[in-house]
C-alpha cells in the first residue's frame, strides 16, 4: 500500500467519523428530547411551542450534515455547512461559559453529558479534521442513485425528528379547550399524578428543609380554586404571587383556595416563598416537563377551577382584586 492509498483511507476514515458524530449526536439528543427543548428555552429567545419545532429543525440539520458526510453528497456544499456550523456552536458555547456556565451543554442530549469546555475541545478537534479533508469532491454517483440518496437523506431528517419523536405539545394546542394551558396535558395529569408531589416544609435551626410527598392527591373538585402555575426562579411568578397573597390576606380569604404548582430546585423554592410571603400557602412540585406542556411554556399562568371544572385562565393582566374575591367567596 502506497502512501497516497494510505492518505486516501485517512482522509475516508475522518469523513465518516465527523458524519457519525453529527448523527450520532442528533440521535442522542432525539433519546431525550424533553430535556434538549428544555434547555433551548431556558434561554427565553423563543416561545415553548416554538423552541420544539425549532429544536427539531436543528436536529434534522445535524442529521443531513452528517449523512451527506457520509456519503459524500454535494461534498463543498456540505463541508461548508458543516465547519460555519461548529463555529455557530463553538460561539454559542463561549457564550454560555461566560454568562451562564451550565454543567451540560446537551450537545449529545443527556446520554452523553458534557460540560461547554468540553464541547469546544471536541468542536475544535472536529474543525481541523475538516481541514484535513477540504479539498476533497463528492462521489460521483449516478444520477437516480444520486436522486435516492439524498431523498433518502431528507427523509430520514423530517420522519425521525418530526414523526418518531413527534411534538405533542402542538398537537395537544390544537386540541385544547382552553387557550392559556393544554386542557389535555392536565386531564392526562388528573388522571395520573405521579408528576406530582406535595411539598412539606420543615424548619430545624433556621433551615427550612423541603419533603416531596407523592401519595398526596390534588383534589380541586370540592370548592373554588386557583392554582398558579410558577417557575421558582421567574421574576414575574413573584410578582403575581405576592399581589395573589396580598388579595388573600386582605380580603380574609381561606389559603387553601390559593395553589401553587411550582417546578425549580428544593432552595429556588423556598427563597420563591420567603420572597413572596407565600409559606403558609399549598405548593405542588410539578415535574418541569409536564409544567412547559400544560402551559406552553408560560410563567405565571392562573387557572381559575369550580369544583374541577376550569372557568378560566391568564397571566398577571388577569389578576383583578374584585374578580377574585367574588369567585373564591
């Protein structure tokens, strides 16, 4: 073996593997998918129902960079794609170490955790192998051989992103009764509480430790109720809670008639309370997931309940000390 037949192996074993790992990290993020969306909309640039479409749209990217990689179709094009893609991705992560620092960046979803300094490592190792492999051409296929493996490629893109790992939460949309929440992710909810978990405060020498008691059973079908759907770190939830506990404490209003179904870590919790003047109020833990789904991704949102049935919903505009008071006496 000649050392051009060695440099042609080489350059053929690079391309593959930079193809495998751009599917190979789609596929990954497809596997958990949940916590990817989660994580593009912890930026608050799009809204939830937005962040899936687009989340998939990226995927699907990553997924036709990588075969045409592999099969060496429209070789330049894609080569090209693939180096201004792992720049963008190598930009975003800089931004991340610099104003946010998260411990992963789910570049492989959550099967393969690593953290942005990492991510950059393996981006800048992916951009000189490209380097290796830039003056390479596309493989001169036949013409319908051609046609199939890029109509195969496009396929494989839009069925596994958009119909494997479809988006309920748009489907859900459309199927909802109301406009504010997914009726049908909260009727799913009722019907299995196992997202749900009754938090417990227990305070011992001035630290309040947090008890997630998942036997309890919300029951919202005996009286009138609103429930506040919260993010612990949003800045708006707080704001809508203290005015709710305010009307409460005002108007001599049972507590009980005020919930709080709150996702965010154990102390997010309890400062979200101590900022609010909300401890003697009811708080859920409501799994994340569930959380986005049921309200598309908006924090706060009220749900105002009559013997379980929903009456209406909305935002902090809806939060009206005459409505109130009338509904919950």
């Amino acid at each position: 073996m000649n050392k051009e037949q060695i440099l042609n192996i080489s350059k053929t074993i690079i391309r593959l593997f930079v193809g495998v790992v751009f599917v190979g990290a789609a596929i990954s993020k497809l596997l958990t998918i949940d916590h990817f969306e989660i994580y593009i909309y912890s930026f608050h640039i799009f809204g939830y129902g937005l962040t899936t479409v687009l989340s998939r749209m990226l995927i699907a990217a990553e997924i036709l960079m990588g075969l045409g990689m592999i099969f060496k179709i429209y070789y330049k094009e894609i080569w090209s794609l693939t180096m201004l893609a792992l720049i963008g991705f190598t930009l975003f992560l800089i931004y991340v170490i610099i104003f946010r620092n998260d411990d992963n960046c789910h570049c492989f979803g959550d099967l393969i955790r690593l953290d942005p300094k990492e991510s950059i490592v393996k981006n800048v190792v992916s951009m000189l192998l490209l380097l290796l492999i830039r003056k390479e051409n596309s493989h001169d296929y036949r013409p319908r051989l051609k046609k199939w493996l890029v109509g195969i490629s496009i396929a494989v893109a839009i069925i596994l992103p958009f119909v494997v790992f479809p988006m309920d939460t748009l489907y859900n949309m459309i199927a909802s009764k109301d406009n504010n929440i997914n009726t049908v992710e909260w009727e799913s909810l009722q019907n299995d509480q196992k997202y749900l978990q009754l938090l417990r405060f227990e305070v011992v020498n001035d630290s309040t430790y947090v008890q997630h008691d998942s036997l309890a059973v919300l029951d919202l079908s005996d009286d009138t109720y609103i429930v506040n759907f919260i993010s612990a770190g949003c800045d708006f939830c707080r704001l809508g809670a203290n005015k709710l506990s305010m009307i409460i404490d005002h108007n001599n209003i049972d507590k009980r008639h005020l919930k709080f179904l709150v996702w965010g870590y154990d102390a997010d919790i309890v400062k979200f309370m101590d900022d609010t003047n909300t401890r003697g109020y009811e708080f859920w833990f409501l799994n994340p997931i569930k959380s986005l789904n049921i309200t598309y991704g908006k924090f706060p949102t009220y749900v105002w309940f009559d013997h379980g049935n929903i009456i209406s919903s909305g935002d902090l505009r809806d939060l009206d000390e005459g409505k109130i008071v009338k509904f919950l006496r």
